[in-house]
C-alpha cells in the first residue's frame, strides 16, 4: 500500500457507496474463497478439495449470467452440465468424504465464481478507476485482512495455540513463520498475477491456467501426500477438463468472430483474448470501440 501510494496511479477517485457496493463485495468474496479452501483442507484430502474446486467454471458462468457479461446460451447450459457430471464423477465413492469439508470447499468455489466476475467488473470499468491490477489489491486487502482475522477468530482453536508444536521452541518458531512467509507471498503474487491476467485478457484465461493448476496440485497431493487416486475420480477430473476446454472454446471463437455482446456488435481490434463487455454498460461502448480504433 506505501508503494501504491507512491505511484502514478495514486489519486483514485471513488466515493463510499462505490467503495462498499463494488470493493468490500469483491475482496469479503476473495477472502471467503481463499479461507473457506484452506479450511475445508483440516477435513478432506487435497485431491478431494481441488477436484470439488473444478466446480468454480460453473458458478463463474452462473454470476457472469447474473452480472450481465455473458448472455445465455444452449451450449454454455451443455457445458454447465458437462462439468457437473465431471464434479459428480470426483465425488462418487469417496471414502474419505467429510459434510464440513465439502461444504467448505463447496462455498470457497460459489465465492470464487462471485469474486472473479467482480473482479472483471472493477478491472474493466473506467470510472472506478481500478484497472490497474497494484491499486485494485491496495483496495481490496484491508478488508481481506480484517475478514481473515474475522475468521480466524471463529474457525481456528486458538485454545491450543501454546500447545501445539510449531510454537513450543525457537526453532519451531522460525520454521513456522518462515512456512507463512513463503505461503503468504506465493498467496500474493498468486493473485496478482491472476489480476494482471483478468485486467490484461478476461476470467477466461485465469479459468485456462487454473486447469492447469489443478492438474498440477492433483499430482503432487497424489505422489508427495499419497493421497488416494482412482479411476472414477481421474475420469471425473478428465470430464471437468474437457468442459472448462470447451468453455474456453466457445469464448475464443465468439470473440474471434467479434461478438462482444448480445447485439453482436462487431469490432475488428478484438482477438482470443478480448474481454468481457457489461451487457448493461451500453453508453460505455463507443468509449471501447474509440479506444480500440
């Protein structure tokens, strides 16, 4: 925030009910994603979280409906169902099932849907004055911080706090905060990056790489925690795959084609990774197209 405050981009103009309709909703969503995954993770295994996880598409198609930055359509409904059959697939037989972890992990991807199509809202309206990727963070993070702590308090047995053995001597200590030092800044630039992305290209492209994250996650939960792997759950995870591919299948080629909103409107500036146009947002169009041209 001290290095934000520094920059060129420091005098953002934004009144109070902004600020609470539009930031507070999108980082209390931030935080609820990130802190309902971690803690469903006391619960259920990390192969089991990240493939009840792949459900995110799904409600990131549901608020972008909501939202108006994406218009209904026969296939996206197909694809909604090709990636809910694939979290069903996940889900099925699972021994270690447990009901709060699953709720948990269920609630973190509803969040995770809500704060990404916020998040293109903020990045990609002018008068918030938020497009930069640095200056939505220092906006959003207070209020991340104060709901984590909010959380903590609720959710994590600080009663065992001085029993426990990554507190009980120094070493233990220095270890432990040195793992949240690393884990903390991995968090950061994790989102981020994930914010330079949304505000360079559009949610899609973040949905593109978090298959591959999850892939990867999978993995080394499998070979590194041991966790169980069987073959219902990898055809599961296979069907996910091909319905969030087929997702970002459909994007590219309506945005390849120039329909960027529900009139068609078409514009030769936009390629694969055109972004998201609010359907509501129709005054703001020409200053697009002026943009572009």
């Amino acid at each position: 925030m001290l290095f934000q405050a520094k920059g060129l981009d420091a005098a953002v103009d934004m009144g109070w009910k902004d600020y609470l309709m539009r930031v507070v909703p999108t980082a209390l969503g931030t935080a609820l994603d990130i802190n309902l995954s971690n803690a469903s993770l006391v619960f259920i295994s990390v192969t089991f979280a990240t493939m009840c996880k792949s459900a995110s598409p799904i409600f990131l198609l549901l608020f972008a409906f909501t939202f108006r930055l994406e218009s209904p359509s026969i296939k996206l409904m197909g694809i909604i169902v090709v990636i809910s059959i694939g979290v069903l697939l996940t889900v099925a037989k699972e021994t270690d099932f447990d009901f709060w972890g699953f709720i948990f992990v269920t609630l973190a991807a509803v969040m995770s849907g809500f704060r990404w199509s916020m998040t293109q809202i903020l990045l990609q309206k002018d008068s918030y004055g938020l497009k930069d990727p640095i200056t939505l963070m220092s906006h959003v993070t207070p209020v991340m911080a104060i709901a984590t702590m909010v959380l903590s308090l609720l959710l994590d047995p600080w009663s065992d706090f001085r029993k426990n053995a990554y507190f009980d001597n120094p070493w233990h200590v220095m270890r432990s905060f040195l793992l949240m030092l690393i884990g903390g800044s991995l968090a950061f630039f994790m989102v981020l990056t994930e914010y330079i992305l949304v505000s360079a290209t559009s949610a899609i492209t973040v949905t593109i790489a978090g298959v591959v994250k999850e892939s990867v996650t999978i993995l080394v939960a499998v070979f590194y925690f041991h966790d169980e792997f069987t073959w219902l759950k990898g055809f599961g995870l296979i069907t996910i795959m091909v319905g969030v591919s087929l997702f970002n299948w459909y994007k590219y080629e309506k945005f390849k084609k120039g329909h960027i909103n529900e009139d068609e409107v078409s514009s030769s500036s936009f390629n694969g990774d055109a972004k998201y146009i609010i359907l509501d947002d129709l005054e703001y169009q020409d200053e697009f197209q002026d943009e572009d041209t």
